[in-house]
C-alpha cells in the first residue's frame, strides 16, 4: 500500500515527504490511518543521529483511526479511535510483572527500527526504513503491535490527542505513579514544556502545597500559572536554588527536570531538601554529541 510519510534520510537532513510502501498489517497489529501526530524533542534529537537507524520515518505521538486488524486481534476493530504510544514486548519479567515502561527490550523495540518480529514493514525503491517507537507517525498511515494501542472515545477530539501517548503521560506519570508525593508537600518542577506543564497538572489534582515551576520564557510561566502552579520562577532573572528554599523553608520534596541541560539538573539536586527525590526526565545534552 502506497502511503506518504515524512523521511528521515541521514544525519542532519532535513525531513522530505515522500511517497514509500507500507506493509499489510500481520496477526497481532493494525493499520492505522492517522489524523494528527505530536512533535517531540526525541524526534528532534533523532533527526541528529541520537535515535533510530537511518532512513527512517520519525513520529511517537500517533493519533488515529483503524482501519483493518491482524487475524488474532479481538479487542480492536476497524473504525476504533486509538492513540499510539511506546513499544513493550509484553512478555518479559518486567512486561509480566506489570512494569511495561522498563521493558527489558525497550531500547530495541523503540529505537532499532525493526517492529516485534525483527521485521520491516516500510520501504522505498526496495530499502527498508526503519520504524520509530513502533508506530512511525509522521505519516498518513502506520502499523503498529496491539501493545502499543490504546483505544480512546469517539467524542475526543483525535487532533488533540497524539501527545498523550508520550509527553504528557511522561509528565503526569513521572507524578502520580513514580514520584508519588504526598498531598500539601513541595514540587519544584524545572521546564514548563509539554512534560513540564503535565506534571503540574498532575500535582494541582494531588493537591500538593506548593508547585514551583522554572523556566526561561514567560509565555510558558504564565500557562503554567494557569494549570495550577504556585510560584513561576524565570531562572534568567534570579537564584532558583535559593528562591526554591526560600518558598520551601529548605527545599522541596520532590523535584522534576525535563530539560536535559546539565545545570539545570544540578539547580533541581540542590533545591532538594533532606531526603528530597528528583526525576530526570530529559536526556542530558553533554551525552547527546
């Protein structure tokens, strides 16, 4: 089937929308017909080298519709609405015991380009491109393993909904399942991007004290404000540490760091307090080159 994706040719090249070939779907996936796709910083960063084989067709954040299923799917149907999100093999220790997001073959079924079988299902003048997360969603259709589905309602709008499958479940999980805080502890959470601005969602409904947000722009601090944050500090314009200890009387509880920049990681250890936890969820730039 004849498709038109946004291709990854090699390093540093910009993305060329091209006509390539994608493969029925096999017993356990689905084709999907995408309405809308979410950009993320890992795409941006893959687009440099730091992902998946080239060539490839980027995307993770899927949003879609099916529209035909391999023979041993039976929860999914054609004309389901779906959101795609990462790939997990669903049978590891870690799968089995219920920690899909430490899958044991995670780094090989997201980033080596090759869906569950270890096969290809894009191509182009007979070379394979590789699939990103499972699901390649810079593109008008995708194939992807039913465990990287989640069927959605059909009165949410699906443009809406692509960033779920990996920046605000990033955000908001990172809270509430690994974090974990108490109800009126401290949060100090450093990037107001899309991952940053889902974990304050997720700390006003835990009804956390106080949600400092940090970041450089503005625009972003003032949406935060919005979302439920209780102080907005721009880090241009004074000492994150001390104003977190300040606010905090010596430090927060918990702290996330979403930006990846080395000292915006150490401003987010040093406003801890004693005992105090940090998540670092953005890859750090030093071990990006």
């Amino acid at each position: 089937m004849k498709i038109k994706a946004a291709l990854a040719k090699e390093k540093n090249y910009p993305l060329v929308i091209e006509e390539i070939e994608i493969e029925e779907p096999k017993e356990d996936e689905v084709l999907i017909k995408i309405v809308a796709s979410g950009i993320c910083h890992t795409d941006a960063e893959s687009i440099k080298g730091n992902g998946t084989p080239f060539p490839a067709v980027l995307g993770h954040e899927g949003s879609g519709i099916i529209e035909r299923v391999g023979s041993n799917v039976t929860h999914l149907k054609v004309g389901d609405h779906i959101v795609l999100s990462y790939s997990y093999c669903n049978s590891c220790s870690q799968c089995l015991t219920g920690h899909h997001n430490l899958c044991i073959r995670t780094v090989e079924l997201n980033f080596g380009g090759k869906l569950q079988d270890q096969t290809y299902r894009l191509h182009k003048d007979g070379q394979n491109y590789s699939t990103f997360f499972g699901q390649s969603s810079f593109a008008t259709y995708a194939v992807a393993n039913i465990n990287n589905i989640v069927k959605v309602d059909h009165d949410v709008d699906l443009r809406l909904l692509g960033p779920l499958g990996c920046g605000i479940q990033t955000g908001s999980g990172t809270v509430m399942n690994s974090l974990k805080p108490e109800p009126g502890s401290s949060i100090a959470i450093y990037g107001a991007g899309a991952v940053g601005l889902s974990a304050v969602m997720a700390a006003n409904l835990l009804g956390l004290k106080n949600i400092i947000v940090i970041d450089i722009h503005e625009n972003r601090l003032e949406l935060a404000k919005e979302l439920g944050a209780t102080h907005a500090l721009n880090s241009q314009s004074l000492n994150v540490v001390e104003e977190v200890k300040k606010i905090t009387d010596g430090g927060v509880h918990y702290a996330i760091e979403t930006t990846g920049v080395p000292v915006v990681i150490k401003n987010g250890i040093d406003s801890l307090r004693v005992a105090g936890k940090i998540s670092i969820r953005g890859g750090p730039t030093c071990l990006n080159n």
